[in-house]
C-alpha cells in the first residue's frame, strides 16, 4: 500500500451508519453512542482521523490483536502505523524475537535482503502473512526518501537464533581471536524458550551470558572503533537478552516463566526508544493480551500495565475485537484454521454488530473524558465481550470474556466479521 491515506468512504455512507447505529444500539452501548464511528473500511476516513488526531504528546500507541492471525488485525495496523508515520514517529517495536527484528530493519532501512524470505523464513507463524510483508514493503517505500528512517525492533526474548547467529557474526569480524566465544555461540542448544531445557543447557546460557558480557567489556574501545557504535549498543543488547532468556528457562513455574517475559518485553521497549532518540515516539505490535493496560486474560501484571505506569496518559492502547469469522491458531491437532458463528449473548460484541456496519471505532478514552459519562457507566463494570484469541484455541473454549473497557482500553476498533489472512509457506 501507498504510504499517503487512500479514502473509499463516501459522507452518505458515513451518515447512514451513523443513523442506523443509532436506531439499533443496545443497553451497553447507548450511552456511548457520541464516541462510537461506524467506517466501512481499513483505509476510511474515519478511521485515519482519529490516529491524525492523537494528541503529540503520546509516546507509545499500543497495537493490539484479537487473534494473531487475522486478516483485518494485520491491515488495520498497518493503515495506523502509516498514518503515525506521517505524524513523525519513530519506530515500530514488535512481538518477536530482538534477532528476528533486525533482520526485517536492515530491509527496511536499507534494503538488504531478500523480503519474500525474509517473511516466509520467520520463526513466527504470526507473520509469515502476504499482508505483513505488505507493511515490510511499504516501511522501505517510506525510507527511500525519508531524512531519518523508521525503523523496526523486537521486544521478545523467547528465540535465540537469529540473536546468536548475529553476535558470533560480529565477534568473528571484529575479534576474530575470541574463538572460544565464536565456537560457543555457534554451538548446537534448544533455541525456543517454550521447549525443554535441561540443566546443563540452562547453565550453558547463564555461562554463555557471562562470557559475551566479559568480552564486550574488556574490547569496549576496539569495538567501537572497528564496529561502530549502534553494533556495539545491539551486541550488549543481545548479551541481555541472553541472561533473560536463561532467566527464563531457569524457572519451572510457567506463571512464573510469563510474568518475566512481559516484564523483560517492557524493559527491550525501553531499550528500543533509548535507540530511537530522547524524545521518540513508537506504534507497539502485540497481542491485545499485552497491550492491554489491565491484563483481561492472565492473572500477573503485563506489558501494557507497567507502559502504563512508566508513560501514564502518554502511553494509548488500542485493542481490535471481531463477532464472527475465520482465524489461524494452533489446535491439538497442529495449525488449523478455524471457523466461529456470531456472539448472540448480551454482550459488547452483540451492540456493536447491532451497527451493522463492517468496522466500528470505539474512542474510550474520550468517552471517560466527558462530562456526560457518569459513575454508573457500564463503562466501569465487567461486561462480556468476543473471547482474545492467542496462539492456539480448542473447540469449547468459552465464546466471551468478561472486561471494564474503562480500565483496559483507550480505543477498541470493532470488525464484525474475520478472515483468514493470506498465509505463505515456512522455509526453515
């Protein structure tokens, strides 16, 4: 896609929508009715005119998901990401792998590599996706002729791949007497968080840890002068994100193992804005159930809550809910793609499709901020609403979800129906 909005929404289609939603909303919704736009697609002017009018003082807008692998999740992030880039942000930090990330920023940036392997290669099934390579096109499209580029980091710590392979690759040009560390970094390990580790591979991390943090100490200055400095600040970040995956897979207790993620995840955003510049600003990609400032579907606090708390009401989280539809996730049977019927209950999800419109965009946050909301407000209580979907799903996991819009979110953007996103072939 075209960096610059292309707008299909015509006004009488905008004002009839509007009207039939106000004849047809429920009891959750009727007293947000002022703060809820019907659009009819990704590119709308609707949906363009609230990211154009954020306010310049946020520094994170969040990007949720209700599934990673829908088709409207993916265009609808990137019509927004396009459209913060025009309001001069930054970057885009991900729900990948840090190793992952860089590869995608040197093509975006630079232009080095090839992009169909670059997504069909990816570790993560949630974005080898025809429509995310879509967005990998157009970042490059924009940075051609952009004065500062917008680049692409990862916040994960869960795969240690890519992030191995490019420190044995930097260690090898620059110190090419660090074969020790070279032989280990090239060393054949479980390389997937959520896989099996013995305990020698745990103390295999930690002693790996504490070797790159050794070297990279003692050759600071050749470093820099050989690398640069920007190499040299990403090898100290993957020496971090070493000790926080072995600090991951050192623990049995999985709540335990996910609370650490989230709060290393919100640590590498920091990192990442630190590399970006004292003033920058971001588009965040992840799940809703990280994004989320109040977590809805775990029981440990999560990304969105501690951005929250570090940013305030500088920090925007956008979450994306659907009624029916297609989706990808893992089953127990492997990946699948699945099929769900609307929500009938009373529910979020049942006003919204009441709209009969194809998206809807629900501001939250200017809801809470009027004077007409009152205490009573459904806004403040748990009401139902379509099930958050993550990497696998079973056949009687319950259609809903109980969530305070209030505490959760500061935008929800509805679709009512899903699809299944154009999906391209692994190449391991």
């Amino acid at each position: 896609m075209a960096l610059k909005s292309r707008f299909n929404l015509s006004a009488f289609l905008l004002f009839f929508l509007v009207g039939l939603g106000s004849l047809n909303a429920q009891k959750f919704t009727k007293e947000s009715e002022a703060f809820i736009k019907p659009f009819s697609g990704t590119e709308s002017l609707v949906l363009a005119k609230h990211i154009k009018g954020l306010s310049d003082d946020i520094r994170i807008v969040g990007l949720g998901e209700v599934s990673h692998f829908t088709k409207e999740c993916y265009e609808l992030k990137e019509e927004i990401i396009l459209q913060l880039i025009e309001k001069g942000y930054d970057g885009l930090v991900m729900e990948v792998d840090f190793g992952q990330a860089l590869l995608w920023n040197k093509f975006v940036t630079k232009g080095e590599g090839d992009l169909d392997k670059l997504v069909s290669s990816s570790g993560w099934f949630t974005y080898r996706t025809e429509e995310f390579k879509s967005l990998l096109a157009a970042l490059r499209e924009h940075n051609k002729t952009a004065k500062k580029p917008f680049q692409v980091f990862g916040m994960e710590m869960t795969a240690m791949n890519h992030n191995l392979k490019w420190m044995a690759d930097y260690i090898t040009a620059h110190l090419p007497v660090e074969l020790a560390l070279v032989n280990e970094l090239r060393k054949d390990r479980t390389l997937v968080a959520f896989q099996y580790h013995d305990q020698n591979e745990v103390l295999g991390y930690w002693q790996l840890f504490y070797q790159m943090r050794t070297v990279l100490a003692a050759k600071e200055e050749e470093l820099l002068s050989k690398g640069g400095e920007t190499a040299y600040q990403i090898a100290l970040q993957i020496a971090e994100i070493t000790r926080q995956y072995a600090t991951f897979i050192s623990h049995d207790d999985f709540g335990l193992k996910v609370e650490f993620r989230d709060q290393f995840s919100t640590r590498n955003v920091l990192w990442s804005m630190n590399r970006l510049g004292k003033e920058s600003r971001i588009a965040l990609w992840a799940h809703n159930g990280h994004v989320v400032k109040k977590s809805v579907i775990f029981n440990y606090d999560i990304l969105g809550y501690y951005l929250n708390e570090v940013f305030g009401k500088n920090y925007y989280a956008i979450g994306f809910t659907f009624n029916q539809g297609e989706f990808g996730a893992f089953s127990s049977s492997g990946f699948k793609k699945w099929q769900i019927k609307p929500l009938r209950s009373p529910s979020w999800t049942k006003d919204f499709s009441s709209y009969r419109s194809p998206y809807l965009i629900f501001d939250v946050r200017s809801n809470l901020g009027s004077k007409k909301l009152k205490k009573s407000s459904p806004l403040f209580q748990n009401i139902p609403i379509r099930r958050d979907i993550a990497e696998s799903y079973r056949e009687d996991n319950a259609p809903s979800m109980d969530i305070n819009l209030a505490q959760s979110y500061d935008c929800l953007i509805y679709f009512e129906k899903s699809n299944y996103p154009t999906r391209l072939p692994w190449l391991r």
